[in-house]
C-alpha cells in the first residue's frame, strides 16, 4: 500500500517541505508539500527528482551499506557488523587519546545533518573526547553571516522573513544568485513583482546571472569589491541626506566613526573602484534609502571571502542608517546554503559557538551548557575551525580525524593541503551515506549513515522556521541515524577513557529526546523554543524560532520593538576599512576566477548526480572567460586549457560566456577529481576548482575566501 510521509527537502536553505510517497518499503515518488510554509508545494528542478536519488538501485549500489575497516589505505576496506566495529574503533579511539591528548581529535561534519545528529556530535567532542575541535562546513558557507549579526545586532539571528519578499518595495540582492542556488525563493520573488511592478530590484554581482537579468539595476562590480560599494552608497545617503537620523540616535551606537570612514569614498570614487557608473552607484543609494521598506538578501558572494565580516557588516550598517530594519519588508537578510546551516548554529556544534547562541570563550556560557549537560565542566582549550583543522593535521598536530556527511577532499579550499592533512592523520573516519566520495579513499574508517527519507529529526531554514525530518523507509544494508553511530561509538569508548563522563551524557536515546536536550539550552535565550514540542511542530506545521513557552506560534521578525540583542539594545554600526581579496592579481596570474552554483546540482554532486536528468543544462564543467580573454590566448569554445594559481592547477575546457566582465573567470563549484580522466587527470591530479582555490579567511568568521583566486589560463600542452 502507498504511504505519504511529510518531510524536507535535503539540499538547500530554502527548506521546501516535501511529500514523500514509498511502496513496500521504497520510495517511489516525491511532491512539493502544499502546508509547508516556505514552498506552498512547489519545488525546484533537484526538489522534484529526490526520489531518484532514492531508488531501490541506487540505495543497493551506490550507498555505503556496511560498517568496513580498512587493514592499509592501500587495501581494500572488510566489513564488521557494528558491535564488532563499535568496540573495535573505541578501542583506537581511547588508545589515540591517552597517547596525543584531546586536543589531537577534530571532528568535521556537516549542515546537511539534523539538528539531533549535530547535538550528538557535540557532545561526543566536548563531552566525551574533551576537545573543541568539532567544526562544521557550514564555515565554507554562512560563519561571516553569524559574524556579522552578531557584531551589529548583538545576537546570530535574521531578523526577517520570506514573507518580507512580498512586502519590500526595494529588494537589494548582493553576493546571491537565488535564480540558480535558492530557486523556490527567487519564483517567489518573481510572483512578488508581477503582482507589485513598482517593486524595485537591484542586484550587485560580478556576472551578469539569471538574477541579474531580472534587475532594476545590475551593479556589475569588480570581485571583491562590495566593502567599498556599501561605503560609497552610505556616503552617497549622507550627502543627500536620506539618512534615518532619529533612527540612528535613538537605536544605534557607533555612526560617527563610520561616517569618517566613508568619507573617503565620495559615489565617483567608490564607482570608479567598484568598475560602475557613479549615475548607478546613486540610483541604488536613492531606491535603498528612500523606498518605504527595502530588503536586502545576500549569501556565498558576501560570506566566502577573507573579508566576509567586514562586508556583512557593511551591508548592515546601510540598514542601519537608512532606518531599513525592524519593520515589515525591511532589514537584513542572510540566506543560508545548506538545509540545516542554521540548526547547527542554535545548536552549537561549531568551533566557535555553543548550544543556545553561547560562546566557547565565555566562563559562564562554558558552566552553563556543562550544568545542562550534567558535566563537571567543558573543554577550554580553543578550537580549531575547519581550515585551522586542516593545517594542524598537515602539521601532524591533529591525528584524528572524523569526518561526516561531508566530503573535505573536494569542497575545503586547497586541496594539496587537504590530501597532506588526510594522508598524515593516524586515524580517518568517514560518516557518509554514498560509497564513492573523494574523501572515501582517505578513510581508515567508513560508517555508513541513513540518508534522506530514511531518518528523523528536525531542521531550521533561512527564516529561523524548524521543520520536522521523517522517515519513510528503512536505511539500506546496515546504515543508521547519524546521532546513532555517534552515540553508540561514545558508549563503547566512555569506559576505556581514563577520565571522563557517565554514560547519562548519552542518554537521550532517540531523535526527540536529543531535540528536548537542545531545547533546554535555548530557554531564556535569544531563540528560545521552550514552548515548541515534537507534537506541536506535528499539529501546527513548521514554526519559527523564538517559540518561548506559553506561544501560540513562531515569530515572524525580530526587533520590532526595534531593541537589539545587544547589552543596552543599541545595534552598532561598525567602521572596517575596505580589504582587498587574499589573493593578488599580476602580470603572472590576471584574471579573477570566482566559483559558484548550477541550478541542478547540489555540492559535490554525490546526490544530484544521481540523477542523469540534472545533467541536461550542464553536462560537464568548463571555465567560462570573456571572448576577449579566449581570444587573446589562442583559446576557442570547447578547447582545452590549463589553469594555474598560485596554489595548483586543472586542465579543463573553456566557454566563452558574455556574462563575464574582461580579466574575470568563472567555474562551477560542483565537479571534482572524478570528472576528469585518462590523460588530462595525469596532467592535472586534482580538478575541481579548490585545486586553485587559497585557504585565506576572514580574521572573524574564520570563513575561507572560495569566491577570489588570481589564475592565469593558457592552451594546454597535454603531456
Ligand atoms: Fe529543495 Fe531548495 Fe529546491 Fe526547495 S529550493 S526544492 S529546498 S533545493
């Protein structure tokens, strides 16, 4: 008999509720949930086909379905049943611990896990190992959003909501291109606009995207340059006098060191540097400024750069000034990547936060999350975030490495460091539901993990809306939840570590008592959800974050009593002077190459390539440059060419691409070494676009600069 099963979609940040239909204990097919809040029952093109990547072959052939250790990496892995591999990795595991320490364990997971598994993973590091270091790969992907929230509005949280898209009269999109990477959220901005046609949209991106061309105005500026954009439109806003003054004075701290500032950067100015006309710098600061409510929406463009914080807060500030946040249609809006990006973040299983937006550094935040967790104390010792992991494993500083849900040796940024780091570590366990990522061939250890439509538990989108995660099936082979394999890891290991704790820090013994564990930690908290319950998000539908106790329903915005999270409620603007990217063009590398996302594929493509219909835009990558610079090189459409950094270089074919400015280049962000074969993976040992990418971050979201690589391309000579 058919059954429908309402869950959520496993690849963006969007987080569409889908309807999942199985027979006999398969999925058979999939559809857009009409109740779910953020996509009425529409789903995008990956949406559509989840059920593909959930076939009963595809579950029997390219999953990881046994528990499997291998004797050398040069050896196949044999499999055990999981008692046997329970014991066994415990046994590795407390033998590494008396001899290195704590602090030689680091943990790399995922936003792709469940809030649940995230809190299992926790407190299997602080708890039980006694270590920090436990990040996760959302840093790739929203750490300089949280940096900035915090800093400016006092707390980690959006302060709007996808409703506010139908509302904006003026929507700013910066370092996003939801055409192509939240595609639900840009159909609805475009139903928004049909019905509003004075909704006015600006979008600042280097290439002219899918996004762009549905623009007002498209702010084509030159990569890396939007700190010095957002300083010439709020200088622009001062000498016009489009500020909120009453705003700034009764709700903010800090705008007259900003207005000096950005007093160096009068609109020509800012516009010349920025490579825009000043007539378009002015137009943008006018809609913004004088619009009655505007909006902006910003994510990879703004967060994946080594000065990703300065330019959150940058944006913010613009708000700040002009009095856009706090109402309606009005503030802010970071978009998360990844599913469950924000479930992480409340739940604190990354290097720099703890449960319940609490902070590792803070004595006080550290006793409280212990007194919850039953523990003398937690681990002080700072932690390593995930390029810092990576370096200190190819210093042979980190010697374990565990690793889920997540495949580091295509997506961190430098991949000759990554493979050192992975090939020197005493100890790799990869946590993965498919058989055949890059990381796969680096692991001592696989466990194999239930994949979408096989597990339970809950995650947070963009707007701070929780959704329940259901099972419609049973996991494939011997794969299991992820907090599962954790626990049950932690079980055996806990009476082999010479100190440590009891076994009541495992307790929690399935998905809903983990989520009442995390829901602990936010009471009296800026995302309080004491009042939300397994059984309430299955009566009323998705909500949002604050649910404290005693809500009928989520909360839409926040601030609209327009008093911030911060100590005296002010918001602060902060002044940080424009930093050019890590990388520096020349003569030997000219040409900026940044990555991005193709509307049917997801990540590594370890799921979307699944499904050979998603192949049917982009069958294969290329490096798209302006005409001018293919021509200039000797170079036509479908050729091959080598391109180099500073850090490696692939060989892959070119594409003319009329969306580029001069001196630029562009590389899907999806393919990896697998692509490429034969001759040309001889020539160029890793090809995906972290051979070229630099492992620079931002000094305080520590998040990689994957946006900007100096690259120089010339024709191929293939060996
Ligand atoms: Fe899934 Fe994102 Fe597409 Fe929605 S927009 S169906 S969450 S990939």
């Amino acid at each position: 008999m058919r059954k429908e099963t309402a869950s959520t979609c496993p690849y963006c940040g969007v987080g569409c509720g889908v309807i999942i239909e199985s027979e006999a204990g398969e999925i058979c097919g999939v559809r857009g949930d009409p109740a779910h809040p953020a996509n009425r029952g529409r789903l995008c093109s990956k949406g559509q086909t989840l059920h593909l990547t959930a076939t009963p072959l595809i579950r029997r052939t390219q999953r990881l379905l046994q528990p499997a250790w291998r004797p050398s990496r040069a050896e196949p892995p044999q499999a055990l049943d999981w008692p046997t591999m329970n014991q066994r990795l415990a046994e590795r595991l407390a033998a590494l611990h008396a001899q290195h320490g704590p602090q030689a364990f680091g943990l790399y997971i995922s936003g792709q896990l469940l809030s649940e598994d995230y809190h299992a993973f926790n407190k299997f590091a602080r708890g039980v190992l006694g270590t920090n270091n436990i990040d996760s790969n959302s840093r790739l992907c929203m750490s300089s959003a949280v940096a900035g929230y915090k800093q400016s509005l006092g707390a980690d949280a959006p302060p709007t909501c996808y409703e506010d898209l139908d509302l904006a009269d003026c929507i700013l999109i910066t370092g996003a291109n939801p055409a192509w990477a939240h595609p639900i959220l840009f159909r609805r901005l475009e139903a928004a606009r049909q019905r509003r046609p004075e909704q006015k949209l600006i979008v600042v991106d280097p290439r002219r995207t899918e996004t762009a061309e549905l623009a007002d105005l498209h702010l084509q500026i030159l990569p890396g340059t939007d700190v010095i954009l957002c300083h010439g439109l709020l200088h622009a806003c001062i000498w016009e006098g489009w500020l909120d003054a009453r705003f700034i004075a009764e709700h903010t701290q800090g705008f007259a060191e900003l207005k000096n500032l950005v007093r160096e950067l009068p609109p020509p100015e800012a516009a010349r540097l920025c490579g825009i006309k000043e007539a378009d710098l002015l137009q943008a600061a006018r809609w913004f400024a004088q619009s009655p409510a505007s909006l902006s929406l910003y994510c990879q463009g703004l967060n994946q750069s080594s000065s990703g914080t300065a330019k959150n807060s940058a944006l913010i500030n613009l708000h700040l000034a002009c009095g856009q946040i706090a109402r309606p249609g009005a503030g802010p809006f970071s978009l998360t990547g990844q599913p469950n990006a924000m479930g992480g973040r409340e739940v604190g299983g990354m290097a720099t936060l703890l449960p319940g937006h609490r902070d590792p550094g803070s004595a006080q935040d550290r006793a409280e999350v212990a007194a919850l967790w039953g523990q003398a104390e937690l681990p002080e010792a700072p932690a390593k975030t995930a390029v810092e992991m990576f370096e200190a494993a190819a210093r042979g500083e980190i010697k374990v490495l565990w690793i889920a849900c997540t495949n580091p040796a295509q997506s961190m940024p430098d991949q000759a460091l990554v493979r050192r780091a992975l090939a020197r570590c005493e100890l790799v366990i990869l946590q993965e539901a498919f058989a055949d990522t890059a990381t796969a061939a680096f692991a001592d250890v696989l466990l194999p993990a239930a994949s979408w439509g096989e597990k339970e538990g809950t995650v947070t989108n963009s707007e701070r809306c929780i959704s329940r995660v259901r099972a419609a099936i049973a996991p494939p082979g011997e794969a299991r939840a992820d907090w599962r394999i954790v626990r049950d890891v932690g079980l055996a290991l806990l009476p082999l570590l010479k100190s440590g704790p009891g076994p009541a820090l495992l307790a929690a013994a399935t998905p809903e008592a983990l989520w009442l564990e995390h829901r602990a930690a936010t009471a009296g908290r800026d995302l309080d959800i004491s009042g939300l319950s397994y059984a309430l998000l299955d009566s009323l539908g998705p909500q949002q974050w604050p649910f404290p106790a005693g809500a009928s329903q989520g909360q839409a915005r926040l601030y609209q009593d327009r008093r911030f999270a911060t100590a005296d409620g002010r918001a602060r603007f902060i002044a940080q002077p424009y930093q050019p990217p890590h990388d520096r063009l020349d003569a030997r590398y000219p040409l900026a190459l940044t990555s991005g996302r193709l509307r049917e594929q997801w990540h590594g493509m370890s799921r979307s390539g699944l499904v050979p219909r998603l192949f049917g835009h982009t069958a294969q990558p290329a490096l798209h440059m302006h005409a001018q610079d293919l021509h200039s090189r000797g170079l036509r459409t479908g050729e091959l060419a080598r391109i180099s950094s500073r850090h490696g270089e692939l060989i892959l074919p070119v594409l003319a691409d009329a969306s580029l400015r001069p001196a630029q280049a562009y590389l899907p962000m999806h393919w990896g070494e697998e692509f490429v074969s034969g001759q040309e993976a001889e020539a160029a040992p890793f090809s995906g676009v972290n051979a070229l990418s630099n492992r620079a971050f931002c000094p305080s979201s520590q998040q990689p600069e994957l946006k900007f690589a100096a690259v120089q391309v010339q024709a191929a000579q293939l060996p």
